[in-house]
C-alpha cells in the first residue's frame, strides 16, 4: 500500500519555503499531493486557477508529486485521494500553537489520518507567503524567495493586477 501525503495550503504565492517542504515530503513518502484551497474567505492575491498553476510548474520534476485545487474539508479532500498523512510546516514558534489546533481538529475528525509536522532549512524559515504578496504590491525583489518557475509566471503576468 503506498503511503500518500496530502500538503494542503493556500500557497499564494508558493514560496521556497513551501517546496523545502515538498521535497523534504517527497523523500519520505511514496506520493505527494499539493492542495491548494480556494480560501475565498483569506481573499488571496492569485485565483485558485494561477496559483494551481504556479505549484504545478514548481513541482515539475519531482516524480510522484502532483497538484490539485480544492474547496472542501482537507479530510475529505485526504478521503476522495486515500491520503493517510497530512504534512504541515513550521517555520518558527509561532506557527506551533495553530498547527497543533489544527492537527488536533483533523485527528478529531478522523483518528486514522496522521499530521507530520517539517520544518524547512533555515535559510527557507522566514519565508512567507504574506511576506511576498507584501513585497509584490511594492514591486519589491522576491528572487530569492520564490522557485524560479514561479517568479517567471508572476512576472510574466503583465495583464495581472495584484491586488
């Protein structure tokens, strides 16, 4: 039986810091599965469909890592793909006390679906999605904070208004 991780996130925009998350899952699991949730309610910068777009493009090459959107609970998204694990990142202290909520809240829900918690390198830690979007509406530098395939989309997107 493979053993399928389901790395949920909104990922607007995915980040270095997201794909040292999914290549650290990759090398653990037999298949990754890249979520990204429409969170209509965090009113994100990209729609569901470029943001799609931008981690299928970062995930080009990692064999046995794939993309989908979604909209519904993360544990029925894990059901519909027979994922068994739930990955999640922590980057720093802070994130701990609503990871742990939200691990406790789908163990609740379903006691046979394990959370994994991985932190990315050091030098990924202080990346954020938020961060970005911030650095983008100022047209500040985020070279070093996005896979390069992503920051072509992004600047490619000249008809896009960041919003």
């Amino acid at each position: 039986m493979k053993n399928i991780a389901l790395y949920p996130g909104t990922f607007d925009p995915i980040t270095n810091g997201h794909f040292d998350i999914i290549e650290r899952a990759h090398n653990l699991f037999d298949e990754v599965i890249v979520a990204v949730a429409a969170s209509v309610d965090k009113k994100p910068m990209f729609t569901l469909s470029e943001r799609i777009a931008m981690a299928e493009e970062a995930v080009k090459g990692l064999e046995g890592v794939r993309v989908v959107g979604f909209d519904n609970l993360t544990i029925e998204l894990a059901h519909e793909h027979s994922a068994g694990i739930l990955i999640r990142g922590l980057r720093a202290v802070s994130d701990f006390e609503y990871e742990l909520q939200l691990g406790y809240l789908n163990n609740s829900l379903d006691e046979t679906i394990e959370t994994v918690y991985l932190m990315p390198k050091l030098q990924n830690a202080f990346i954020s999605s938020s961060i970005v979007r911030n650095l983008l509406k100022f047209n500040g530098k985020t070279e070093h904070l996005l896979p390069n395939s992503v920051q072509k989309i992004i600047g490619d997107m000249t008809s896009c208004t960041l919003r």
